[in-house]
C-alpha cells in the first residue's frame, strides 16, 4: 500500500488524474455555479442545522453499526454492518438527495431531475421533491423499469414522473444520457441531482460530502463497540462509488484501513457480460469525468451488464479510479451467482434481507482473508425488498 498519496480533491476538480468537468457549454453556467458556491453553502451553519435536522429526524440517522454475531463466527473475525438499509427510503441514496434538495433550494431551482438505475436514487430524489414541494423527473431505463417495477410505483405515488430510456442497453447509463439532455435544454430552472460520486466536478466531491456522515459515525461508533475508532477492514459494493465513498471517506489517509470495493463481475469478468470496471476499465471520459470506463478500442462505451441494476453502470467514480489505481483501495469482482448466494447466506445467518448490490459486498467476504481479532466493516447499502423478484426466482431454481 503506498503511502502519503493524497486523496483530496484539487481545486479543478482532479483526484490525481481523474475528475475534471467535461461538459458541453451549455451546462457551463450551471456546473460553475455550483463549482464556486458548493463548498460554501453546505459550510454554512444554517445548512448544516437543516441539513442535521432532517438526517436525524427523517432519515432516523445515526444508521446503527452492528455486530454480526453469527457471520463472524463462520468467519472466524469480527464483521460489523453499517446499516444504511435502515434509513428512511432503504438506502444511503437519501444522504445526498437531502444534502442536493437544500443546494437546489438555495439556488433557487424549480424543477429536479434525476437518473436512476435500481430505482433507489430516484425514489430517494422523488422522496425528498415530496418533502420541498418541488417538481420531479426521473430518468430510468427501460430495462430497469422492468426490473425494479416496486421503485417505480413508488416514485409515481411520491408525485414523480418516470421517463423511459430507451437507447443503447436501456439501464442507467442511457438514463444518465436522457437527464444530461435535459439538463442541457432547461439549463436555467432545473438542478440535476447526480446520485453517485460520478459527473462533472463538482458533483463527485460534493456526494461524496453529503455521504460521509456514513464513516464520521463509524468512527464513534467503533469507538464504542471496540475500543477503537477505526476497523481494519471496510468493504463496500461500488456502482459508481457513493456509499463506498461515504464509508471510505474518514479513513481515506488512514493506512491502517484496508479500503475493498466490490464490483459486479455478472456472469464473470471474461465472458462479455460483466461491469468489473476496475479490472475492464481504460481510462476516457464518461458523464462528464476523466475515469476508467468499459470502452472499445475507439472509444465506444461498452455495454455493461450486472444482475443488479445498481452496480449495471460502464465507469466508475473518479475517486474510486484514483483509490484502486494507487492501490489505496482493492478491487474484488463478484459473479451475479455469487451475489445471490451471498444473500440468501446474509438473509438466513443474520435476519437481514440485503439489496442485490450490496450482496456483492458480502460476496466479497469469501475471497478475503483475516485475522480473529480483525474488525471488518461491511457497508450494508441497503435492503432488498425491491430485489424480491430476483431472489423468488433464484430459490426457485435451487
Ligand atoms: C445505488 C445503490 C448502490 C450503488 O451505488 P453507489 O453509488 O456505488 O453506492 C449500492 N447499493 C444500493 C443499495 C444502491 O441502491
């Protein structure tokens, strides 16, 4: 692991060479924007008190850490679940969309937008539109539409308007392409919130902000359970990298961490049907930032492909491009195979149904080694009642 590499973001927007704001000029006013006032206003006291409040109130923060008695033992270590399953909205997807609702209020937009892929961000976008009173659009694949049916009547019940994606694979890069396209034609009313640590700068520091309240508890809370404020081990799923970001974030410059993202290797990394993009990946641009991306030779993306619709997405964050090419972070690709007997596992060993993403973190258990007194955090990103469908059909087929 090397040492004294920096993990702050620089003032372009870089993480060594990853980042930036690749944008068409349009969107220029709107990203510099924010560029200038981000840092600012979530600073402000008054933000952080609203911000706090509805955190602690409305999401039920702090998400409890706990210990995993029975996984540990088949382990033989000591793992530890953040569970950000049992936030309001069944994911960590809420700590930013509260964080960029009270960004867009301040800045005075009327109308959001919002991608999303498993359907959780944009539930957490229509959750938080509902609260404020603001106008919402969700851009979802077609495919996803299909396959996270509960999410989507949810965010029509929360007063949200789902727009098909219908070009390329139909998932969350080509609903990531529609809510840019819009952003473009209503640059001036609108705020796009970005659900991952993924887009131009500065959105990718920005979530990530918004998500490290889930590490700044971690710290007491290991405190309190260990004696200590830190865990030997952190391991997150990694679709564009928030909840990983979030869980990492306090630890980033804190070697004694290990730092393990989790990508999904689908039906393995070498059979074309794969989203392991640290392992596929080639550096390019993608959404707006310098990153590894799936891509040809001549630069076409590739089409990705996960059993979970969260994890389906062709790049990855920049931070997590910088982490894993300095070797700061590992990387662990997990089969959709894998990941459902993870679940099934977590499910009957523990009592808690996990999110097909985040059942690649608990995959990724298997291929790690540790000490008996380690202590592992696994971040549990959230819960899989929307991945019923999915898990029916798996023990069907056992
Ligand atoms: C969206 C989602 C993910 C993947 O997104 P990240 O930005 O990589 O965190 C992981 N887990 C759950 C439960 C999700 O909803």
């Amino acid at each position: 692991m090397s040492k004294n590499i920096h993990t702050e973001i620089d003032d372009r927007g870089y993480y060594g060479r990853f980042g930036g704001a690749f944008i068409p000029e349009m969107l220029h006013p709107n990203v510099e924007e924010l560029r200038t006032k981000y840092l600012g206003m979530i600073a402000e006291p008054d933000f952080k008190k609203e911000f706090d409040a509805l955190l602690k109130d409305y999401v039920g923060r702090p998400s409890p850490l706990y210990f995993a008695k029975r996984m540990s033992e088949h382990y033989g270590t000591n793992i530890y679940l953040k569970r950000e399953d049992l936030n309001h909205t069944g994911a960590h997807k809420i700590n930013n969309t509260i964080g960029q609702i009270l960004v867009a209020q301040r800045l005075g937009k009327k109308r959001i937008i919002a991608e999303t892929g498993a359907g959780q961000h944009g539930v957490a976008t229509a959750t938080v539109c509902a609260l404020v009173g603001l106008e919402c659009i969700v851009y979802m694949g077609e495919i996803d539409i299909a396959r996270q049916a509960p999410n989507v009547a949810r965010m029509r019940m929360l007063g949200a308007e789902v727009r098909p994606a219908l070009s390329g694979s139909k998932t969350l890069k080509d609903a990531t392409n529609e809510a840019i396209r819009d952003w473009i034609n209503n640059p001036e009313d609108t705020h796009y919130i970005i659900g991952s640590v993924v887009g131009p700068h500065p959105y990718p520091d920005m979530v990530a902000r918004f998500q490290s309240v889930i590490s700044e508890e971690m710290k007491w809370q290991l405190q309190e359970h260990t004696g200590r404020d830190y865990p030997d081990a952190i391991v997150a799923c990694v679709g564009g990298g928030s909840n990983a970001a979030g869980a990492f974030y306090h630890y980033l410059n804190d070697q004694r961490v290990r730092l393990v993202a989790v990508e999904a290797a689908g039906m393995g990394v070498d059979t074309g049907e794969s989203a392991a993009t640290s392992v596929l990946g080639t550096e390019g641009i993608i959404h707006g930032s310098r990153t590894l991306l799936m891509q040809t030779e001549d630069g076409q993306v590739i089409e990705p492909y996960s059993i979970s619709a969260g994890l389906d997405y062709p790049g990855i964050g920049p931070l997590h491009a910088f982490l894993i090419d300095s070797k700061r972070a590992e990387a662990i690709a997990v089969t959709d195979e894998d990941a459902l007997a993870a679940a099934l596992f977590t499910a009957r060993t523990e009592g808690i149904i996990p999110a097909l993403e985040t059942a690649h973190a608990f995959a990724a258990l298997d291929q790690m080694k540790y000490g008996k007194d380690d202590v592992v955090v696994v971040c549990l990103s959230g819960r899989g009642d929307k991945d019923l469908a999915a898990f029916t059909t798996y023990l069907d087929g056992l």
